[in-house]
C-alpha cells in the first residue's frame, strides 16, 4: 500500500479485494488511464447508490465513458484522497468483496470532507470490475467539511 492508502483489513489474493486496491491506488494518483484499467469495459459504478449530486437519477455510471465522466466530476479536482481501509469481507471463491472505510477529501485551499463507507465490489473472469457500490451519504460526508 501507499501513504494514501491504510489497509487495516484481511489482505490476501482474492481478485476482488485486489481489484479494490488497485482501483484506490489509481484514485489516490488520479490517473484515470490506470484506473480505467481496473474495470471492465461495461463495467457501472455507483458512487455512491442512488441519487446524488454526481448521479442525479441515480442509475450508475456506465462503461468506461460514464466511469471517465465521473471521473472528471469528481475526482480530478480534488487536490488528495486517503483511504483508510478498516474491513474487507471477501468469501474465497466468490467473485466480490465488501471494504469498509473512510475517505479524507482534501480540496484544492486545504479544506477536507470525510466520508465513512461501504464499498462493494464485483469482478469478472478477468478480475476487472464489472460492479462497484459505494453506499455512503452526501448530506454526512458534507456534515463533516472542515475549512481550511
């Protein structure tokens, strides 16, 4: 792992848990070529489920255009996330795995949010994303802004 990212979770080779870091691994450098390579070309990403100010109608991002899309939205302007992974449910033989953590979003004039979450991940054959929830709540994650 990288200082962006604390893995305090059962770490083994399970393709969905290994997906995951990868795909924070990519958030944290914001390279969106590297992260697109984690998911699955028609893979959706809801992030999180439901309707949000990145999703208005709430029906996921979909395929690497809406992924890059979102991408765009929200995380190129933001200055740093760090991970901090508590949990990680991933039943060998099964092809998903649920993470459990907090984000800390720094913007660029130093001001922070943090988000507390459950993210659930699925990934084909191939081990590449084919399915990623993130279940978390915009008006919590704004309730802890902090300014800079």
């Amino acid at each position: 792992m990288t200082e962006d990212i604390i893995w305090n979770a059962a770490d083994d080779d399970h393709p969905a848990r290994r997906a995951s870091q990868r795909s924070y691994a990519a958030v944290a450098k914001k390279d969106l070529a590297q992260w697109l390579t984690v998911y699955a070309e028609d893979a959706v990403l809801e992030d999180p489920v439901g309707p949000s100010m990145f999703d208005p109608e709430g029906k996921g991002h979909h395929g690497h255009a809406g992924i890059s899309a979102f991408f765009e939205k929200a995380i190129a302007p933001i200055e740093s996330f760090e991970f901090t992974i508590n949990d990680s449910f991933a039943n060998p033989g099964s092809n998903t795995c649920a993470n459990i953590g907090r984000i800390k979003t720094t913007f660029p004039d130093g001001s922070h949010t943090t988000t507390d979450l459950i993210m659930v991940y699925v990934v084909g054959e191939d081990g590449r994303v084919l399915s990623m929830k993130a279940f978390w709540e915009p008006e919590r994650t704004m309730a802890s802004f902090t300014p800079a």
